[in-house]
C-alpha cells in the first residue's frame, strides 16, 4: 500500500492558487527587507552601492550673487523666483529653466519679501543645490607653490553674514586664495551673505578644518606665515613687510580671537589709527589688510 506523502512547503505556491493573506503580508515584508538593505547607510558592506544622502538646497537672492551661481553652476539651480522687471536681466536663465524643466515663478516684491526675509532682494531668488564641503588638505595641495606669492585668510569665531559677506567681497578684489574657518562653528555662506559679496562667494572658497593645530601644521609645512590681527600690541601694519606667503587670522568681534590661536602665530599686526574707536570692525579690517599686502606684493 502506497503511503500518502503529507508534507507541506512553506516556501512553494501554487501559481493557479490565490495567495492568502499572510503569503502576502510574508512576501511585502521580504521587499521591505530587501529595500532597507539596499537604502542602508552600511550597504557597502554587503556589497551593495550605499544610497547617498540628499543634498542640502540654499535660497539665494541679489541679482549679482545670483547671476554669479547660475554661471559658476546651473546645474545646481532648482527653481527661480523673479518681479517683472527682472526677466530682461535673467533671460539666459530662464531660457535654462524651460530647457531643464525647472520651475520659475513671476512674483510681486511683497512675495520675494517674504520667501527671503529680507527687502534686499533686488527683484529676484533662486533655490540651488549647497555646494558640497571642501576637503582641506586637497585643496591647499593646488594653491600656489612655495616660493611663489599666496594670501589665505583664516576666520575665528566670525558670525555675522553682512561681514562674512563684505570680507569676501574684498578677498576676491584683493585676490585671497580662500578663506579658512573651523568647522565646529558651522560658518557657512547664507543668503544675506551671498547678497552682500555681489558674487564673490562663488569664487572665494570656504574651507571648513575639523582639527585647526594640524591644519596650522600643514599651512607651514608648504611656506606660510600665520599672522593673528589683534586690536593692540602687536607690531604696526604699514611697518611691517608682510611675508609673501600669508595667513591672516581674524577673530570674532566682542569675543576676539582665541588666546591659543595668537599664541601660535608667527607674527600679531595691529592697525594704527587715531585712537578714537578701539578697533574697525572685521570686515573692514579684512579690507585694510588685504590692501597693504597687494601693495607690498601685487603682482
């Protein structure tokens, strides 16, 4: 007598039958599985490509500031907001839009009011893409070479967007290499700050260190001076010649500059002045700065 074999499979269906309802459940639950693997932040370590997080988008406004980023990197843009009287000036750019099929917007001034929290706007806002974090140690590898002349500036504690945007204003006038901050202070270039420097912070880069003694460490392995500006005592400006190559380290006002950051420079510059004020503000001392060392070294 043959015996009936009353195994049953789990794993195996019946194309012909229905599925039940926990086959079903069992069967979402493996593609869920399978999606967070590949989604994971370790995939790699499976063997998979690991799914880079998304980028960051800024809301920037001021006809220069925006033009410049349109012509540094259009493919950054993701929507444009603009008045009526702007679209002679932005043309080209809306041309780019309808071409990518991105969205703009013809709004009234109480709109782009709004949408930037500011009236500064100048008739026109862009949302782009954040330009993605500079590396340190690639980039100062292609700054000029030693013994060839170069300016790096170095922020300490800087906060304010309208100085942050006027200083950048100058180091792209005066020719700097690219403005140093630390990164535990999160400066990084906003809107307001963008408006103030008229396109200069497209070419002025902001180069964040995480570990600001090997940083210094670095910077004087490949030539340069580190010079901390302080209110007083230190030696005067246009006394001085200033070496070719050069960082300049500002500090934050009120606060001023950390007292391990002037004890590490090689050499504390004051500006002379009548003594009225203390000191001029950070901006404008980025300015007098930056001129006396393209007077000395202009090439």
């Amino acid at each position: 007598m043959a015996m009936k074999n009353t195994r049953t499979s789990s794993k195996s269906h019946d194309p012909g039958r229905p599925r039940t309802g926990a086959e079903l459940r069992a069967a979402q639950r493996g593609r869920d599985t399978a999606r967070n693997v590949r989604a994971s932040p370790w995939s790699e370590t499976l063997g998979a490509r690991a799914t880079p997080p998304p980028r960051e988008e800024i809301r920037l406004y001021g006809l220069n500031a925006c033009l410049a980023a349109f012509a540094k990197r259009p493919a950054a843009l993701r929507k444009v907001y603009l008045t009526q009287t702007r679209i002679p000036a932005l043309k080209t750019v809306l041309a780019w839009c309808v071409k990518h099929r991105l969205g703009y917007r013809v709004v009234e001034e109480a709109d782009l009011d709004r949408l930037t929290a500011s009236r500064h706007h100048e008739g026109v806002c862009f949302d782009l893409l954040r330009p993605l974090p500079i590396d340190f140690m690639p980039w100062l590898a292609v700054q000029p070479a030693p013994p060839h002349p170069s300016l790096l500036l170095w922020l300490d504690g800087v906060g304010n967007p309208h100085n942050l945007g006027a200083l950048l204003r100058s180091a792209a006038h005066f020719g700097a290499g690219g403005v140093i901050v630390p990164a535990a202070t999160g400066l990084d270039v906003s809107g307001a700050a963008a408006r103030v420097a008229e396109g200069a912070a497209e070419s002025i880069a902001l180069v964040p260190v995480s570990l600001p003694s090997a940083a210094l460490d670095a910077l004087r392995e490949r030539g340069y001076a580190i010079a901390a500006t302080v209110p007083h005592e230190g030696v005067p400006l246009y006394a001085t010649r200033l070496p070719s190559r050069l960082v300049l380290v500002f500090g934050a006002e009120g606060e001023g500059m950390r007292a391990d950051l002037i004890a590490a420079a090689d050499l504390r510059l004051t500006i002379p002045g009548s003594g009225v004020i203390e000191s001029l503000n950070v901006a404008a001392s980025v300015a007098v700065l930056l001129g006396e060392y393209w007077r000395q070294h202009r090439r």
